[in-house]
C-alpha cells in the first residue's frame, strides 16, 4: 500500500532551522560520548536561576496555581512589567497595553504576525540574530538587510537606514544591545532613527531583551522613550531569559499601542493561550527583588569579556570586537581566508571547541563566541583556538 504524502506548506520550506540550537546540541553529543569539548556556542547564561525566584514560583505550584491564566498573562505581572518601563525605561504602558509571552522571541514573532503581510520590508542591520529574517519570512513579508562592519563597531548610521526605507517598508527591527556583537547604539543615534521613522510612518521593534547587560559604565536607552510621538510606533520587546538566567522558563513581553497589543492577544489566544501560570510568579518575584542579582551576573559577564578579549588580542589573524553588551565577542576571521561554516565545523572536530559561524547572522567573515562560561573554560578555549589557527 502507498501514500500520498502532500507536500509541506511554502512557507515553512523557506524556513532553516536555528544553527545555533544545533551546534550546541552537537558539541553536547560529543561530551555525552567522551569528548572535552569547550563550547562558545551557547546562547545563554550559565548561572542558574536565583533561588529566591525558584521557590516563589515552587510556593504558587504547591497553592494550586496551575491553570489556565489570562492569555496575555496574569496582572499582576504586567501591572509590574508597567512600573518597570516606567522606572527603568521612561516609558508609560498600562497594563492592558502589555502582552507576556512564551519568551521574547515568541514575543517577536507576535509582532511581526500581526503587523506584516505580503509585499511588506522589514529593515535591520547584520550581523543580525539569526531569527529575524526567518520570522519576517514566515510573516510572507521581505528582509532588508544594512550591512555593517567591524570598522563602524558593527552599527546601521541613520543614512544608511534612511536610503533602506522604500515606501513598503512597514517596521525597522532594532536590537541594542545586539546579538550577535554586543554592540549599543548611543542616546543620540536613537534619537535620530525615531525621527527617520516617525516621518516615513514605520512601526519600530525594540529588542531589548540584553539591556540589563551592558558594560563599561555605558546606558540603556529605549527608543520609545526618546522622542515626541515615536512611542505610538514602538513596540518593546524584553523578557525574563538574559538577565535574570530563566532561558528554559520561557517568559518574555511586548509593550505596545493599544491595537496592536490587542491583535497580539488575539492571536496568542488560538496559538499557544498563556504563558505557564507558575513560570509567570517566578518572572514577576525577579521583577521586583531580582535587580542585585542582575548586578552580580552583569559584573562576572564584564569581566569574562575583558578576559577572553584580552588573550583574543594575542591570537593572529583574528579582529576581535569589544562587545559593549550581551555576553557575546563577534570576531572577524577574514585573514584566514576560510568560510565561516568550514572553520566552524573543522574547530569543533579538531580542536573540540564549538563557535558559532558567522554565516548565520549575516556575516560569513565572522565567528561568534559566548562569554557566558567559565574564566577556565575560556582560557582553555582561546589556547584550542590559538593553536588551531597557528595549525592552518
């Protein structure tokens, strides 16, 4: 007997599967069989959870709050993440105004669902996090890519953004701090995008979800904040994962105007209803009381960065960038005159140290390392990588 199997939907096609998920899921493999592998390849911390946080969302378990919650997320919790943006952002939402998801990319892909359809362009930079051009894909909607390089600290200038904008372009796609270069865009360069957008009418996402994490005494500013009217085309996005070490809790928002807010709940209402009830307790105990642990993971984060810089500077033929936030170093390996995906893949096996080829962010000249491991670990990784290279 044969079958008839129909063929998968287009879109879906057109969709690669995160290579990320997938280098890490292979270096753990070859631990599992025997390997000392050292991975730079994670996209998350590695400290745990802080305890207070575990047990608040332990204490609602064993009350009984286990069922189904509001799909936009319980009040309380968005009642918080309100006096949050209001407190730490200068941004005015009401509650009703915030959708709490299944983590922040779940929030970005919200966003882009109800806000892009055929024929629209959503802009950003590269090197770019890997998932926003398979998102806007998924939207039927196209990438417009502003190239950016080591030289200019990997940031779109407010003319390159403005030559980009055609008049199907419907949202610019911001992420500062940015994965995967840990770059910031400065209070003034901001400002600067707000006006570009506001006077093209183009919807701003703020991917803010690293803004807790940013180094040398420099600042966080959200866009939404920062000029007259601009807010009204903002949505922000930020979540539990980065700064609070709760990646596996799924927890993540958008801040929105009023309809836009409305259609996400709309849509989250027949896709996955709300966010885990409990998971949401945790998030809303980190709101409150989580600001000194933040602290001390940002701090250790600063100075793994200045370590691994440090001993990257010594190694030949790579051009480090000193990420500014995130715990990621981009590093440009275009002296050594090898794909990205090839220098990856022969690291890994040769030298059992995992990276993250640029090619998946846009930029095939470029490796990604995460600095959210050991100081042992790195010294020992950046030793792997030195003598590799001088092995070419």
């Amino acid at each position: 007997m044969t079958t008839n199997f129909l063929p998968l939907a287009s879109r879906v096609q057109k969709v690669a599967p995160s290579l990320t998920l997938a280098i890490e899921a292979r270096a753990k493999q070859m631990r599992e069989q025997g390997a000392n592998v050292i991975s730079f390849s994670a996209g998350e911390p590695d400290f745990d959870t802080p305890e207070f946080i575990k047990e608040k969302a332990i204490e609602s378990l064993r009350k009984g709050f286990t069922k189904y919650t509001p799909a936009s997320g319980i009040l309380e919790l968005r009642k918080a993440i309100s006096e949050k943006l209001a407190r730490e952002n200068s941004l005015q939402y009401a509650p009703e105004d915030i959708v709490v998801s299944c983590g922040a990319k779940h929030a970005i892909y919200n966003v882009l669902q109800v806000l892009l359809e055929e024929g629209d362009e959503a802009v950003f930079s590269s090197p770019y996090w890997l998932s926003y051009p398979e998102m806007v894909t998924l939207a039927s909607a196209k990438s417009v890519i502003v190239p950016t390089t080591l030289e200019s600290g990997y940031r779109m200038t407010p003319e390159a953004l403005e030559k980009a904008i055609t008049n199907r372009t419907k949202l610019l796609i911001l992420n500062s701090p940015a994965n995967p270069t840990g770059a910031v865009y400065s209070k003034e360069e901001l400002i600067q995008f707000a006006e570009i957008c506001k006077k093209k009418s183009v919807f701003i996402l703020s991917d803010e979800i690293y803004e807790h994490l940013i180094y040398d005494n420099l600042k966080h500013y959200s866009i939404g904040a920062l000029a007259p009217g601009v807010k009204d085309l903002t949505i922000t996005v930020n979540g539990a994962s980065k700064s609070y070490a709760m990646t596996g809790w799924r927890l993540g928002f958008a801040a929105c105007p009023k309809p836009i807010a409305k259609a996400i709940g709309s849509l989250q209402s027949h896709s996955t209803s709300n966010p885990t009830s409990f998971a949401q307790v945790g998030f809303l105990e980190a709101i409150k009381n989580g600001a000194p642990e933040v602290k001390k993971m940002r701090d250790a984060f600063e100075k793994r960065r200045n370590f691994m810089v440090e001993l990257i500077s010594k190694i030949k033929k790579i051009k480090c960038f000193k990420a500014q936030g995130a715990f990621y170093l981009f590093c440009d390996i275009s002296d050594l005159k090898t794909p990205s995906l090839q220098f990856s893949d022969r690291l890994l096996d040769e030298a059992k140290v995992a990276v993250v080829p640029g090619v998946v962010f846009g930029d095939d000249h470029a490796i990604r390392l995460s600095f959210a491991t050991s100081e042992k670990n790195i010294e020992e990784g950046i030793h792997r990588i030195s003598d590799f290279i001088n092995r070419l």
